[in-house]
C-alpha cells in the first residue's frame, strides 16, 4: 500500500507513522515544519507562554503561602529563545519519530494531478509520487477580516504575537472565542492592559454561561475592559496608537490589536477541485465518516475537513484514517464521536469540557441530572490556595451514565480526561463514586460530584 500524505501537522504525523506500522509505504509531504504549522507555531508557543505568564501570576499566591519573593519581570528576548526552543525540540522528536517507522519525509509542497498521484515542488524540483491513497492535513491560517490590514508590529494576528515584537502596554483584542480569552488571560499576566471586543453577550459563547460568567469574573478582577455586544467593523492606526471601531459606534483605543477572529483552511493549490473534490470556496464538502472525500482514495483530516478544530481531534482523525486506509477492521473499532471530544482552555482558572453540556441538554428538552461540586470543599484546592471554580457532571438520570461535564479550575485541563473517559466509555456515575481516589486530590471534587 503506498500511501502519500499532503501536511505534516498532527493528523499527518499520526496518520503516517499509524500506517507504517501496519506495513504501508509511506511518503509526507511538508513544506514548514513537521508537527504542523498551526500546532507547532500557535498551540504550542501559546501555551509556553501563558506557562511563563502563570509563574509571574503566582508570585503573588507564594506571598500568600508565607513566602519572602522579590519581584520577576519579563526578558522578552530569553521568553522568545525558550518559545522557540521548544518548538525546535518538538519538530525533531516528530522527525526522529517519522525516520524510525520508514516514513519518507519530503520538504516541499504538494499538490494532487488524480487521486492516485501527487507533485512535490521542492528545492531541487519536482517530483512525483503514485499514492494507492492520498490524505490532505494541511491545516489553517488566522482569519482576517476585510476591515483589517495586520502588518506585525501593531496589528497583529494570532502567530504575531509568540512574543510580539514588543510587550504592549493596551492591547485591545478582537474576538472572544477560545484563542482571543487565552491571549487576553496571557498579556494580563504579562503586564499588559486589555480591553476585549465581545460580539455577543458573553465571553466564550459557545460555553456554558456559568462556565464562562467565572473567566468574566477573572477578567474584571484583572481591569479588563470587555465591551460586549460589541462588533468591530473597522480599524485605525495612527502613529503608535490603534482603534478599533465598533458597530454600535463605540472606539476601543490600545497601543496595539489583535485579531483573533477564525481561521481559514489551507486549500489553495493542493489541486482538490481540479481532480473534482468537491469543494465550498476553501471548504472540502460531502465527507463520509472515514473522513474520505467524494473520491475514494482522497481523505482529509485536522482543519481542512472542517471538524472541531483541535489537535487532538486531528490526531486522531489521522490515526483513525491510517486504519481505514490499511483495511484494519478491528472488533472494537469505533468511527471518531466529535460529540465525545474532550476541549481545553488554558486560562486562568482553566476550563475544560467533554460530551453533553447542560445548556444543550435544556435546549433539547432532554432529561438530565446536573451535579455540581466546588473546589473549595476540598482540602488540596484549600492547601493550593485557589479554591475557585467547579466541576460539574450531566448524567442520565434513568441509567447514571455520564453524559458530560465541565470543570473550571485549577488544573481541569488534566482533570477533564477523567470525565472523557468516562463518557466515550458509557460510565456510571456510580463507577466514579466507587473508585477510590487519592487524597488530597483536585480530583476528589470529580468522585463528590458523582456521588
């Protein structure tokens, strides 16, 4: 089986050294770095930066704990070698990885003539690989709106700002979904003043309210400005000054913006329409649950097949594509359940979420019981000194099986793979409530809650 894969981020990653391991003859096409462009220069640099932000954040806890610290401030140039640092290290472990299973990795970027066959424009020239199967994980790009010119010193998109040129000191940030609260949440902590453009009611508003109504509560402790309601429809800059113009005729002033409105799929070029995948503009269209396009040996997976935009989800798409590709049917194999995925927002407190969210659940009509447990009741939020936040289990009440849950919290973006567990797998609540947790442990708040 030959088997070429057009994008080295997570799901071509999985996909290929899935399919190496099961005997095929594989080839990826990168033309950035492998490990994927949106992984490895967005998710990844994010993180390390809100880390670097946390640990000045908790400067003010150990004060609290009895501890004697003199004050911390940011060496941007130290910050922006250890974001990259990172990354470097990343890429070279999935390269070691990919040459250890027989994977050929070829730098350049591809493109399909048929479903059988795929160009690789590279430093050398072309060349041309015949592919039993092809898989197209090409991942995305910020989204910018027509009102908006980035130019990456004061207006910045989203892979602009791991660090930003210079730390800002307003920054105003446009879109309230999850990358615009993490980048609110990591320049706050940074030193910065934000003001955030909320086009709906809430922050996060894809959310549960109550989940959303604690990182609200955060923001304004922090002196964020949220302008809800609120639509951007255009942009000024003058001098070192930048304004955002709102629909409702409100100016949000800042020394620097950010978009964090989207992103698009990177389709353009890699031949899809062409050979007669069917498209809407940048959107691949018509997938089966293999994630197989109209033609039968063209998949898609990560951003481009439009699913949740997660790179654990794009792993596992990859993974899962690897086997269908390889015609491994397995007894217990499963088709990818988006509904069952587990999601994570790196804030501060942390939010994390799995399965049925209770709104939903209302929203359905559908009958379920709804437990909620603080964090302050235990003993090991109490010792951390941050007894903020909650978990919260929908279950069925007929069978006790979980259904889904939230968690805001200190560490709920390692305490949600309980609940992800538990609801990919049918359990009862009554499994979480006889297993015997450590303690003290956040996770004791996840064994009351079921009980």
């Amino acid at each position: 089986m030959r088997f070429v894969i057009i994008g080295g981020g997570p799901a071509g990653v999985q996909a290929a050294t899935t399919a190496a391991r099961l005997g095929a003859e594989v080839v990826l096409v990168e033309r950035d770095v492998v490990g994927g462009a949106a992984h490895l220069w967005d998710c990844i640099p994010s993180k390390a930066m809100i880390a670097t932000g946390d640990r000045l954040d908790e400067i003010a806890e150990f004060r609290d704990m009895g501890l004697n610290v003199g004050a911390a401030s940011i060496d941007l140039d130290a910050l922006r070698a250890r974001v990259l640092g990172i990354t470097e290290l990343l890429e070279a472990h999935n390269v070691r990885l990919l040459e250890s299973q027989g994977v050929r990795v070829v730098r350049g970027t591809g493109r399909l003539v048929d479903q059988h066959t795929v160009v690789a424009t590279t430093a050398d020239g072309e060349r041309s690989f015949a592919a039993d199967a092809v898989m197209v994980s090409t991942g995305s790009r910020p989204r910018i709106p027509d009102w908006a010119q980035p130019d990456g010193d004061r207006v910045l998109t989203t892979r602009d700002a791991y660090p930003p040129p210079a730390l800002p000191e307003h920054l105003v940030v446009v879109g309230s979904g999850v990358t615009g609260v993490e980048f609110v949440h990591m320049f706050t902590n940074l030193g910065a003043q934000v003001t955030l453009v909320v086009s709906r009611q809430q922050v996060l508003p894809n959310k549960d309210p109550e989940v959303a109504a604690v990182l609200e509560e955060d923001f304004l402790a922090r002196g964020v400005q949220l302008l809800k309601g609120a639509r951007a429809v255009g942009l000024d800059r003058t001098g070192e000054d930048v304004a955002v113009r709102c629909d409702d005729g409100r100016v949000a002033q800042g020394s620097h913006c950010l978009l964090a409105v989207g992103s698009m799929p990177n389709t353009e070029g890699l031949g899809l329409a062409e050979i007669g995948v069917h498209m809407d503009g940048p959107w691949v269209r018509d997938l089966d649950h293999h994630m197989r396009t109209n033609l039968a040996h063209v998949y898609v997976a990560g951003d481009v097949s439009g699913k949740l935009p997660l790179s654990s989800v794009a792993t596992m798409q990859g993974r899962k594509i690897a086997e269908h590709v390889m015609g491994l049917h397995r007894v217990d194999h499963r088709h990818l359940d988006y509904e069952k995925a587990a999601s994570a927002i790196f804030t501060d407190p942390e939010i994390a979420d799995v399965g049925l969210a209770e709104a939903d659940a209302f929203a359905e009509g559908r009958k379920v019981r709804v437990t909620k447990v603080p964090f302050a009741s235990t003993a090991r939020a109490l010792i951390n000194g941050d007894p903020r936040g909650f978990v919260k289990i929908v279950s069925d009440p007929a069978t006790g099986v979980i259904l889904g849950g939230s968690i805001v919290g200190r560490q709920a973006s390692e305490l949600i793979s309980v609940l992800a567990v538990a609801v990919t797998n049918g359990l009862r609540v009554s499994d979480l409530a006889e297993s015997i947790f450590v303690h003290p442990a956040l996770a004791e708040a996840l064994s009351d809650a079921a009980e």
